[in-house]
C-alpha cells in the first residue's frame, strides 16, 4: 500500500525514533509498504518517521543512480534499529533532495565513511561499513531516525534563504507527483 510522506512540519519528523522488537505489529506488511511508497515517490530512501512511525526503521535502494555511481548497482538495503558506530574519512559536500521537502535541493557536508549496525528482517545483527555516495544516503536516512533533516546540515543563511519555501511546505502549498500530508 502506498503511504503518504509526512510534510516538513509534521512534528514526528523531529523525534527521535524508537528501536523495535521482532513483535512489532505488522512488520512485514509495513517494510513491504514502505519500499511500495519509497519507489512511487521516485526516492532511494525512506525512513519510518516519514510516513509517521517514530520508529527506528529504513530503506534504500541506490540502484537507480548506478549510471552515476556504477559500484551502487544493485545496491539494497533494509536497516531495523540501525546506529552508527563510527564516522570518518575525508568530509564530502554533494546536493541533498528529501521526499519530506518537496524541491528543496542544498549542499550538504557529510564523512565519506561510516560503520553501522542494524537488524536485518530477520532480526539478526548486521555491521556494515559504507563508503562514498552509500555512505551519505545511510546517513541521511539515520538522520531521521535522530529526528534530523539534511536542512539542519545547512548554513544559518541558506537556511535563511530557503525559509519561505519551508513556510509554503507547512502551509500545504506545495505540489509533488506523490502523496503527501501537510501539517494544514
């Protein structure tokens, strides 16, 4: 079933989100749910606060950007109760989209490296280290585990100069090809 992306605004997006157990109700449905909502939305990755669980999980799936980033084919990844271990390497700035910000793009600093932990689908520990554009998306999706954005990574002055484009996403003045709930 395909869900709709919560709005910047929504104040679920601003929580820290909560590690689960394999008894969470409906888990298989919800994953299933969320990669349906993540490829309609034409995203690499979603996280749960987006469609208003605070919980504590994600998926991606960098496969479309193999023409760019070759060592991203088939690159698939479902992540319960992920923390980041370590962060590291050479700090990187790239332009960062998020299906919760309809058409707000900005550069964005991020560490070329990171070492995760997280829970597969069937509950069983993972420790995966990413590297280069893999690195970033983990990152960006962990933050809304954190109850971050890629905006909050931002100068105060371009946060500045975006403001009024924030302001029309939480009024429910915005247009995009998914669904998408608003605060208003």
């Amino acid at each position: 079933m395909i869900l709709p992306i919560y709005a910047y605004g929504q104040p679920v997006l601003r929580k820290v989100a909560q590690d689960i157990t394999s008894d969470y109700p409906n888990l298989k449905q919800l994953i299933a749910d969320m990669w349906e909502t993540m490829y309609h939305s034409d995203g690499i990755g979603l996280a749960a606060p987006q469609i208003g669980l605070d919980i504590r999980l994600l998926v991606i799936d960098v496969d479309p950007l193999k023409d760019i980033y070759p060592e991203l084919e088939g690159v698939k990844r479902m992540m319960i109760n992920a923390r980041i271990l370590e962060r590291g390497g050479e700090k990187i700035s790239s332009e960062e989209g998020c299906l919760s910000l309809p058409d707000i793009h900005e550069k964005v600093s991020r560490p070329s490296y990171i070492k995760v932990r997280y829970m597969n689908e069937n509950f069983e520990e993972i420790e995966e280290e990413f590297e280069g554009y893999m690195a970033r998306v983990v990152q960006h999706e962990y933050d809304h585990l954190d109850g971050m954005l890629f905006i909050d990574h931002i100068s105060p002055i371009r946060k500045q100069l975006i403001k009024a484009r924030l302001n029309a996403i939480i009024k429910g003045n915005i247009r995009c090809s998914y669904r998408i709930k608003t605060v208003k």
